[in-house]
C-alpha cells in the first residue's frame, strides 16, 4: 500500500487534468475538425497538472528527508492518501462509466448520458475534491498530510482555470 496509494492519487490527478484541459477548451473552436486542437488542450492540462503535482512531490521529498521520523511521517501520508482513495475512486469509476456509455452508446442516448452523468460530474468535481480532502485529513495530526492534501486538490481544481486563461481566452 505504501507505493500503491501514491501511484493510485498521481494517475488520477494526471489524469483529470488532461480532461481539465480538454475541458478548458471546449466551446471555443468553429473548426470541423478539431481533434488537434483538444488534443494539445489535453497535453497542456496535462503538463500544467504535472508540474503542479511535481511541486506537491518536492514538498513531501523535501519534509520527510528532513524530517525526524520519516517512516511515521510517510505512514500518516499514506493513511490520508487512503482516505482520499476511498471517495475519488469511486467518484472516478462513475465518470469511467459516463464516459464508455456515451462513446458506446447512439447519439440519443449518449446525449442523455452527457445530460444525466458528465454534466453533473463536472459540476460536482470540487464538491467531492473538497469532500475527499476533509475525509483525507479527519483525525490526522501531522500537518504534512493537511498541507498535501490541500495543496494536492488546490492544484487539480486550479489546471482548468489555468489552463483556460493562459490559452483559451479567447475563441478561435
């Protein structure tokens, strides 16, 4: 579990900020075709989410490296990552599932998917990013796991903005 949890919450910030960045994009292109450009509004939100999740991982190298005790310090870490685990994947399994029935699905229906599941996931994305975040940290009393996992959703939550304002200000 010690490798597992991290490796588990860095795949599905990477890649929710790939769909951040597709999301950044969207509504902003006349193009007929326009896989290049969501393509590169992907990659953008990726790298951004990247970079962002980078600077949380130098923050933990850096504390426990520093740290009196830093097995008890990475263990408390991973007990929060757990936590954050048991509300984003569930959260993730349902978009996955969104997201299979409109591309599997006939144009009326996945139409009805977009209306009954993407739409409302995107919209409830920060509750259950905040919501994970409290879960995360209840009970715990190192303030590395409060701060990792604050700054870990503050930056998933902030690519789509970022994103949006650096490139996609404007339509094309």
């Amino acid at each position: 579990m010690a490798t597992i949890v991290p490796v588990v919450l860095g795949l599905l910030a990477l890649v929710d900020a790939g769909f951040a960045g597709f999301r950044a994009a969207t509504g902003l292109n006349a193009r007929i075709r326009k896989r290049p450009y969501f393509m590169l509004a992907a990659c953008r939100g990726l790298a951004s989410g990247a970079i962002w999740l980078g600077l949380v991982a130098l923050l933990v190298v850096v504390t426990l490296t520093c740290s009196v005790d830093p097995v008890a310090r990475y263990d408390a870490l991973v007990d929060a990552g757990m936590r954050m685990v048991q509300v984003l994947v569930p959260f993730a399994a349902l978009v996955v599932a969104s997201l299979l029935a409109y591309c599997l699905l006939p144009m009326r229906e996945s139409t009805f998917v977009i209306l009954v599941g993407l739409g409302p996931f995107t919209l409830m994305r920060p509750v259950v990013t905040l919501g994970a975040t409290v879960w995360s940290v209840a009970g715990s009393t190192d303030w590395l796991a409060w701060v990792v996992a604050i700054a870990a959703s503050a930056g998933v939550l902030a690519v789509e903005p970022v994103v949006h304002r650096r490139w996609y200000r404007a339509p094309v």
